[in-house]
C-alpha cells in the first residue's frame, strides 16, 4: 500500500500540480491537514493579518500558534509601529472624547442662548461676564440637561389621578363600570419612556416657546425674565389642562366602546353599502 499523496489544505493542489512549490508542516495537524504551501500560507496569514496584528495566528483545528519570524527592520520602524499600534488602540477613546466634547460644548453654547433669550440681551451678556469662569463652564451646560429632565417629570397624571380619586368620578355606560382602562389609555400596552424625540425636542424649545408665550400675553412687562418666567408658566398651565381633558376625553372613549355580535355586523354592511331592510327591486 503506497503512502497517501501530499495535498494542500487551502488550495487542495498536489505536489503533482506544482512540483517546485514549498511545503510547510507549521502545526500539531496531521493527516489531509498537515501540510500547506508556503505561499498559500502567507496569503492566509496576510488575511489574518488584516483583521487583527496584535492576536498570534493560530491554526484553526490544533491551535496551535504558528511561528512567525519578522526580519528586523531597524529602530525607526519600530518606533513607528509602536506608535500605529498606539493611535489605533487609543482611536475609540479619542472618539468618544470628541463626541462627548461636541456634546458638551454645544450644550454650553445652547445654556448661554438661552440666558440671553430669556433675560434679555443686554442684561445677559452683563450677567455672564460678571460670573466666574467656573460657573458659567458648569452652569451653563447644566441648562439643557434640567430642562430635559423636567420634562420625564409626569405631572399631569398624578393630578388625573387625584382628581378621579377623590373629585371626579367619570359616567361609564352600563356595563363598563367594573372596567377602567389604564393610564394613558392612548398607549394601555407601552410602558412610558424616560426620554422620547417628542420630549426632547420639547424641553429645548421651551424657553422660546415661553418668551414668545410672555410677549403674547403679558406685553406691559418691561422685564424680560419675569416675562419669560409668567409666559412659562402660563404655558405649562395650558398645557397640562388640555392634555388632562385630551386623556380624560380619551378614557371617556375607550371606557365606552361597545363590542358587537358577528351577526349584527354582518347584518350592518348590507346597510352601510345603501342597502335597506325590507328593499323591493
């Protein structure tokens, strides 16, 4: 019985195929995996290379760690790999420095907008100028993220709630009165989000939306800041009973509706479509 021919294991080749090529036995492998060509192995070492420089090749069925030997190619080329390897092992950081430093400083600048806006020009660039450079770095920027977490804050639902408890008791139709549909009823199934695109743009456009709110109703003030403040509040106040209304309105609804018999719907489409009982063609 003659010895089993040497193939390649990534290009299957024989030494039939290429008689010059080189062979190499670089793991534990035995058998149809032992040997490979020294030039297929390079190529599939420059794949592995591509994906990861720093993790030793290893063979994939032994595990065996593959001796590689690179020639030394002096200092300068070492100091400068040393370096690659810093710059790309720090490249995740350095973008979420930037990310975090963008978010910051356009969190400053929204803090310091907002003082203007809402105290006036004049008095708040003389307010920021008199300030520490500390306070204004932590203040300012501190603007934003209260606004945004003032808006998680529920408050209308708590009313709603005390007012069904202990004023308001709502007139259910018959039969309904066992069940009440949760809060919201709008959404009965999603729990409410800490923080939504709906609530984050809200809680940015509020001091616009208060000192346009200000001017609207409350023309005589001449101070820009209690004008700000009573427009703000009157909003919110605005806000929260008609949004209270919309949801007792839609509790109403739901707590109303009524579920018909398959037969009764289907006797309703014939009249829905211009049909009439008792019709004569």
């Amino acid at each position: 019985m003659g010895l089993k021919e040497t193939h390649c294991w990534v290009c299957f080749a024989t030494e039939r195929d290429d008689p010059r090529a080189q062979w190499l036995s670089p793991c534990r492998c035995r058998g149809s995996t032992k040997w490979v060509h020294l030039s297929c192995l390079q190529y599939w070492l420059d794949t592995r290379l591509r994906m990861s420089q720093r993790q030793p090749i290893r063979c994939q069925l032994c595990e065996a760690t593959y001796a590689v030997i690179f020639p030394r190619m002096g200092l300068l080329v070492d100091f400068l790999r040393v370096v690659d390897r810093t710059l790309t092992a720090m490249g995740p950081y350095g973008t979420l420095g930037l990310l975090v430093g963008s978010v910051y400083w356009s969190a400053l600048t929204y803090g310091a907008v907002t003082v203007v806006q809402v105290m006036g020009r004049t008095k708040g660039l003389l307010l920021m100028r008199r300030a520490s450079p500390l306070l204004l770095l932590s203040g300012l920027p501190s603007i934003p993220v209260l606004l945004v977490l003032g808006k998680t804050v529920r408050w209308n639902d708590y009313i709603m709630k005390l007012w069904r408890k202990h004023w308001y008791e709502p007139q259910l139709p018959p039969g309904n009165s066992r069940y009440l549909p949760p809060i919201p009823v709008d959404e009965p199934r999603v729990q409410p989000q800490f923080l939504t695109s709906r609530n984050l743009c809200g809680a940015l456009m509020f001091p616009s939306i208060a000192v346009l709110t200000g001017r609207l109703l409350f023309p005589s003030l001449t101070s820009h800041l209690q004008r700000a403040l009573l427009g703000g509040g009157a909003y919110v106040l605005l806000k929260g009973v008609l949004k209270v209304y919309f949801k007792q309105q839609l509790f109403i609804m739901h707590a109303g509706r009524r579920i018909l018999n398959y037969c009764d719907v289907k006797r309703k489409q014939p009249l829905e479509a211009g049909e009439s009982e008792g019709a004569v063609d």
